[in-house]
C-alpha cells in the first residue's frame, strides 16, 4: 500500500438509502461489526459507547420503527440491523456529567463499525431521524445515558422496490468540503499550508 494514500474503506464507503429487505445477517457477523467499535480509542479507557442492536423482525426493532421520521421509515426498516448508539455519561460531584467526551468515544466506536461493515462488503448508513426519547424509555435507557443515532446496516437493494425520493438519493454525488476549509495552520479560517490532498473531493456511487 502506498503510505500516503488513505485507506479504500475510506475512500469508497457510502451511505446507500436502499437495502435488500431479504438480506440477512448472521449472528458472527453482527459480532464482529461490534468488535470493531470496541476497540476504537476511549478517554481515560471509559468505553462509554453502547449499542442496542435491532435484528430486523426482533423486539427491538419493533420498538425503533413505528419511532423513525417520515423520511427515515421507507428505508431503514428494510436494513439487515440496525444499532441503536448509545453515550454513557457518568455523573460526578458537581452534577450529571460533561457529555463531550462520551459523545466524542461514541463517534469513534460507530465510524470503527461502518468501516468494519465497509470491509465485510456491507454499506451503513448513520441516521438521526427518530424519536430518542421514546425509544430510549421502551427499551429502558437510564437517565444517565443518551440515545444519538442509528447506523442502518446491510447490502444494497433494487431501487425499483423502494419510493422515488429513497431511489433517487442513491445517485447523489458524494461530496467533502475542501482540505483548506477544514484543516487551519497559524490562525481559525487560515488553511494550513502543508495540504496536499492525495484524491478527489467527490466520488460516484459504487
């Protein structure tokens, strides 16, 4: 490998808006897209990230559906699972806790699952449209940990099988701001001089 490329997971991940509904899952493979996020880097070694994993057809995917946002229930319904990520934020002496780092974590731990899922020739595809709150209490959150995202995960689907608006995003450009606009040297806005990107900022989809 070229040590100043980047990685292919990289480069090529999407987030599809169509998954084969029939497509399934086995157990050793959901298995290994969790030891993927467990390993991802922690503050302090705290581990705060949790997930609650939503089988399509088991108990707690029968909870997160009827909670998904209009836009989100076409789609992600259809995935093979979806993980529900979860922040633990533990209380200290001066209240309930500063929630930067557990979020922080919890990112980590999802971007080691979807380039996990990416690897194992899966897509995911991270979304936040749905009801945090009446999900959490369903499947019995504590009130110290806070409810963030899901992450859809399965294979690519036939478009014809899902509504237009779902089809037609699968054609979108995937795009990233500039290195300039988001890596800053001597002062905030200043690019810093040393990039020099090693691709595209766009890409087509697979």
């Amino acid at each position: 490998m070229n040590p100043v490329d980047i990685v292919e997971p990289l480069r090529s991940r999407w987030s599809p808006s169509v998954f084969d509904a029939s497509h399934e899952l086995s157990d050793v493979e959901i298995s290994r897209l969790l030891e993927a996020a467990q390993w991802a880097p922690s503050s302090g070694n705290r581990q705060p990230w949790r997930y609650l994993v939503a089988v399509r057809g088991n108990e707690t995917h029968d909870v997160l559906v009827p909670h998904l946002s209009r836009g989100n229930s076409g789609w992600v319904p259809r995935a093979s699972v979806v993980f529900i990520s979860v922040a633990v934020v533990e209380p200290d002496d001066d209240g309930p806790g500063d929630p930067t780092y557990p979020l922080h974590d919890l990112g980590q731990a999802s971007a080691h699952l979807t380039l996990q899922a990416r690897a194992m020739g899966l897509e995911a595809h991270q979304f936040a449209g749905f009801d945090h709150d009446a999900v959490g209490q369903a499947l019995g959150v504590p009130a110290h940990a806070r409810v963030v995202a899901g992450i859809a995960v399965g294979v690519r689907g036939n478009p014809a099988e899902v509504s237009e608006r779902d089809a037609e995003r699968e054609h979108k450009v995937r795009s990233r701001r500039p290195l300039e606009e988001t890596a800053y040297g001597d002062r905030w806005g200043t690019p810093w001089p040393g990039i020099t990107p090693s691709g595209p900022t766009t890409a087509e989809p697979a």
